[in-house]
C-alpha cells in the first residue's frame, strides 16, 4: 500500500503534539507558568517577588484567595452580583440543568445562549434553533463538563468549581446584534480610591474582532493586549458610560484588582463575569511599560484581604 509523503508527515505531526501535551501535562504548575511566562511575555517572571502587572497575576494562579473560585464561577456569583447591583443587571438564567434532556431543549426558546460556569470560552450562541439540534448541544455539553479547566494554564481556583452548564437569554441590541464586551480593569489604590481601564471588545464572534482600550472619560488608548487589533476610529463614548463604571467599581470594592465584565445594550446594564487572573498572566500588554504601570497599581488593600463579605454570600 502506498503512503504518501504528506500523509508521514502529518501522522508524525501529531505525534510530536500528542507528545509535546502529555510533557506539558507533567510539569509543575510554577514551572509551567515560569515556562509560558518567558515564552508569552519574552522575560523569565519573578515569582517570589513580583513586579510586573502579569507576574503578579501568574502569583495569583498559584496563591489564590479562597474565595475567587466561588466568584468566578458564572453561576454561584450571581448572588453576589445581585446583593451588589441589583438583580436587574442579571442575564435571565433559562435552564440550569441537571442532566440536559431533549425535553428540555424542547422547551428552549428560538435563541439562546450555551455556556458552561467553569471557565473561559465554554459559549455557544443559538440564534436560531432550528439550525442546531439536542445532539449536538449534548455533545458540546458533555465536552465541556468533562473538561479540567485548570489544565488549561494552570489558574488554581478553577479546578475548585464544579462544572455546570446553563442556558441564557441572547443579548441583543436593537439591530438584533450581539452587544460588545465591556472588560473593566478594576484597581482597588486603597482609601477608596478605585481606578479603572475600560477594554471595549467588539465583533467578538466574528472573523475579525478589535480590542480597544480607554480610561474613564472615555480617552482612546495606545494600549493593546493580547492579540486584539485596536480600531482606527474610536467607538462612540457610551451615554452610561458613568453608570456603567459605578456598577463595576461596586463589584469590585472588596479587591485589590478584578476585571468586570458587563454588557450595554440599548444602554442597559448587564452583568457577565469576575475574571481574578485574566490571561493567566501570560497575556502580553503593548508597550512593554504598561505591564509594569498596573503592576505598581496593583498593591495589596487592606480592604479585600480574604474577601470576607463575598466568600459568605456565595459559600458552597
């Protein structure tokens, strides 16, 4: 039997990945983290004592607090979110089920969103029902529970929740489209003092999303995380621009640094996530100094040390 050139090559490229993931898998959270961090940022981190914004994020994925796992589970922080804002601000939960039957996809309405309480990117947005079907959902469903998102890039907290899956209203505007995410980077100065940049991603389901970052009046930034381009024109300053930076610096009053993310549509307020370790300290900030400016802002508060009052309202 002939076996073609291309057809060795692949099969052996897929050896070196199956073998490059079960080494990956072996290695021990610091020095995985060590590892990605100089492979990410271009810099070998300081884990005793960091410095950077990122290297005091990778800390936390090996040092959470508690009670993190609890507030970022998508589910059980809705408590706290409700006691904070106000249950307005909630997406309505349609079905949170226990074993997801075809009865109750059944009973789903024409559009809706998918998505699992236990980590990042678990989202599947149904527009229309009728071009999916209970299979393939359960499929999903399965995958995603079966999942350890903590084997991801190594965030502690999150091998604490205990995966659920849960359908949600679709957002949309008023020209039926998926609204963008607002991700607020919260830092708590102490005093009172709260300080927030706002990164406005847009087209985020689409072949070409853009990151945009801005302060709190709304001034375009030349900052640029991750692999998001920024936009050539701004985005037009939100009418609840105020309101919706009030919302989320309430949410994040009991920490030293958490990034809300929230929704506007129509210039309604809606919350999605805490995110304690975005990027898992490995997501790259341009320019370079950036890292080190929300590195210094990032100091421990007095106020947020164990998080008292939002580990008793969302206590398993």
């Amino acid at each position: 039997m002939f076996i073609s050139a291309e057809y060795e090559i692949g099969v052996r490229m897929s050896l070196l990945k199956e073998i490059k993931r079960f080494l990956k898998d072996l290695l021990p959270d610091p020095l995985f983290l060590y590892l990605s961090h100089r492979r990410r940022i271009g810099r070998f981190p300081r884990l005793k004592y960091p410095v950077t914004f990122n290297e005091k994020i990778l800390y936390r994925c090996l040092y959470p607090d508690p009670g993190f796992a609890a507030l970022t589970d998508k589910l059980l922080v809705r408590d706290y979110v409700q006691r904070r804002i106000g249950k307005e601000h909630l997406i309505p939960v349609l079905l949170q089920p226990d074993n997801f039957t075809w009865e109750q996809f059944a009973a789903l309405p024409a559009a809706f969103v998918m998505k699992a309480n236990h980590g990042s990117g678990y989202v599947k947005i149904v527009h229309d029902k009728s071009q999916t079907s209970f299979e393939e959902l359960s499929k999903l469903a399965n995958e995603w529970l079966g999942s350890n998102f903590y084997r991801v890039a190594r965030e502690r907290h999150y091998e604490r929740i205990k995966p659920r899956i849960f359908f949600e209203l679709l957002l949309t505007d008023s020209h039926g489209n998926v609204p963008a995410d607002f991700k607020i980077h919260c830092f708590n100065r102490g005093c009172g003092r709260q300080q927030a940049y706002i990164l406005l991603i847009s087209d985020r389901f689409t072949p070409h999303p853009r990151g945009d970052f801005y302060d709190e009046d709304w001034n375009h930034l030349d900052i640029r995380i991750g692999h998001y381009p920024r936009s050539v024109v701004p985005a037009p300053r939100p009418l609840q621009l105020e309101l919706l930076l009030r919302k989320a610096k309430a949410l994040a009053a009991d920490f030293d640094y958490v990034r809300v993310d929230m929704y506007a549509p129509d210039n309604q307020i809606y919350f999605g996530e805490l995110t304690f370790t975005p990027g898992a300290g490995v997501y790259r900030l341009t320019p370079d100094v950036i890292d080190y400016d929300w590195g210094r802002l990032l100091q421990p508060c007095p106020s947020a040390a164990g998080i008292p009052e939002a580990r008793a309202g969302v206590a398993r």
